[in-house]
C-alpha cells in the first residue's frame, strides 16, 4: 500500500517535502508518520509541512487517515514512529503553554450543557493569556441573536459555530479544524471564509481538512491528498496532479459519435474545427477541470484502503 501511494508522489511534491524539512518558519512539520493499529496501517508514512501564515487543506476520503492524522498532531493520540512537530515540540509531550497557542475545532462536538453561548465562552476565555472579546467572537460566528441561548438549545449547525467560536477564542497560533462547516447553510458557510480570511490575514497559521472541495479552494494556500495513509499529491492548491490533470479538454460530436482532445490551446483547436468542419461542431464545449476532478483523479489512481480514520476511542490528555 505505501509503496504504491509513494510512487504516484510527483517530483515536485517530493521536492517540496524535502525542501520544508529543515524550514524553521513551519508551524507543522510531518515526516515519514506512522500509525498503527496492530497490523493495520491508518497513516503509513505521510509526510508535509505547514509554513507560518499557510492555510493547508489536507484533502481525503473517509478511512484515509485524515483524522487519526489531526489528532496525532493535536496530542491526543499516540504515533507508532515517524516524526511530528508542531510549533516546534512534539505533540506527544506538549505543556500547557503550548496548548494554549493551538486553537482546535474537532469533527465533532460535545459542547451540549446547560451553558449559554456566552456563559461557555467566557469559560473558556479564562483558560488564555489574551483571549478575543468574547462578544466579538460571538458575531465573528453570526450568534448574536442566540447569544444568551443554552447550547443545548440549539440546531446542529449553531453548535457547529459554536465549536468555531471555542477554537478562536483564545488567539491561537495554529488553528486545526476537522471538517468546520458541517451542518452550516450556505450563508453560514460563506460568513465562516470571511472568517477564516481575516484569521489568516492576521497570521493565523490553519489546518483545515474538509469534503467541500469548493471550500478548500478558496481558503487553502496549499493542499496535501491522503489515501491509503500516505499523501499521494501535495502542492499549491490549482497544482497538485502536476499540469496534465489541470488540462482543458475541447469536446464535440462528430459523424454521430463525441470526440474529446485535451490541449493547453482549446481556442486554437476549436478554430481549427471549425475551419475544418465549416460550421461551429455540434456538442462543442471546452470543459476546464476543477479541484473536484483533480481530486477524484488522485484518490482513483491511488490503492484503496478499509482502514478505519480513527480509533472509536479518543484519549484526551489533560
């Protein structure tokens, strides 16, 4: 399984794996991580960095490793061998300090007690030197109007900002956040970009793994594609598959049956069609690939795996 993931890594991404392991600006640095479940291999030899000020999408599908990834690197599980640094300490033995300086947005939230929206996040504002104006927080997320609710209270997607609101509170330097947007309307999804723009506008380092490829590119600088346990393709987000998965293709339907041909000048084939033909060809579209293609591309060439993401269990350090 790794074998094959590792040979479908392009020159370049393994290029900019080698360049990032001795940056002293990483806010994240992963090298050759390793986790096991007996016999079972969740993350198998994954290796990326994160640069300060970098937004990073690690992109994958359920059971790739994503999960038990973020939370080897958050300090609430163990790795089996392999490096993980984060803010320069290795997560595994991370004081209270250095947990202050993270920010964490789990995949799901268990923020359902009897506290209103306000009363938890001035709780836990108390934990942090210099935290954020609890009310400013609160209409960052757009929860004025439950602010003095019970969490309890609320639909699903309010406790999904809620979670948001918890993760920035205390300024952190690094923000991990496992799938944000889940349960979120549209409006609610767009107001969480402009947040997570102003973040990163004022340094905030971000990890962000989310299944709405549209979300990770307009937010991510950079992106990392998980399979199998092993990143199979990392690079700027409108590069990762290397040019040729980035191809246009130009299709038409000629003598009853479609033709397609991919080409970096789709105007100048088209004109050539229709020189040819004499008339615009029926069917004819250029068709641009998205994130979305690219992506499914990645995860097909790679070997699929029914490895589970995480363990049922979580141990949280105190």
């Amino acid at each position: 399984m790794r074998g094959r993931a590792e040979r479908a890594l392009s020159p370049r991404a393994r290029e900019e794996q080698a360049e990032g392991m001795d940056n002293h600006q990483s806010v994240v640095r992963v090298h050759e991580l390793v986790k096991r479940y007996g016999e079972r291999a969740v993350v198998d030899g994954a290796s990326f960095e994160i640069a300060r000020g970098e937004t990073f999408a690690l992109l994958g599908p359920n059971g790739a490793g994503k999960s038990t990834t973020i939370e080897i690197l958050e300090g609430y599980r163990d790795r089996t061998s392999g490096v993980a640094e984060v803010l320069g300490t290795d997560p595994g033995k991370g004081s209270l300090d250095w947990k202050r300086r993270l920010g964490i947005v789990l995949q799901s939230s268990g923020e359902t007690g009897n506290a209103t929206v306000r009363e938890q996040l001035r709780h836990f504002a108390r934990f942090y030197p210099a935290p954020r104006d609890v009310d400013e927080v609160i209409a960052a997320v757009g929860l004025e109007a439950q602010a003095g609710q019970l969490i309890r209270k609320l639909s699903g997607g309010q406790r999904r900002r809620v979670d948001v609101a918890l993760g920035i509170i205390g300024r952190p330097e690094l923000l991990f956040l496992d799938e944000p947007t889940t349960g979120f309307d549209p409006e609610a999804r767009r107001r969480f970009w402009d947040l997570i723009r102003s973040l990163k506008a004022e340094g905030t380092s971000i990890l962000l793994t989310t299944h709405y490829l549209d979300e990770a590119a307009q937010l991510a600088d950079r992106a990392g594609v998980i399979a199998g346990g092993s990143i199979v393709a990392i690079g700027a987000v409108h590069e990762l598959g290397g040019a040729e998965a980035w191809t246009p293709a130009v299709r038409w339907r000629e003598e009853g049956r479609m033709h397609e041909h991919r080409t970096t000048t789709p105007g100048a084939v088209v004109a050539a069609l229709q020189s040819r033909l004499g008339v615009e060809p029926q069917g004819l579209e250029i068709v641009r690939p998205t994130l979305e293609d690219v992506y499914l591309q990645l995860i097909g060439a790679a070997e699929p795996t029914t490895a589970p993401d995480a363990a049922t269990d979580r141990e949280v350090r105190s």
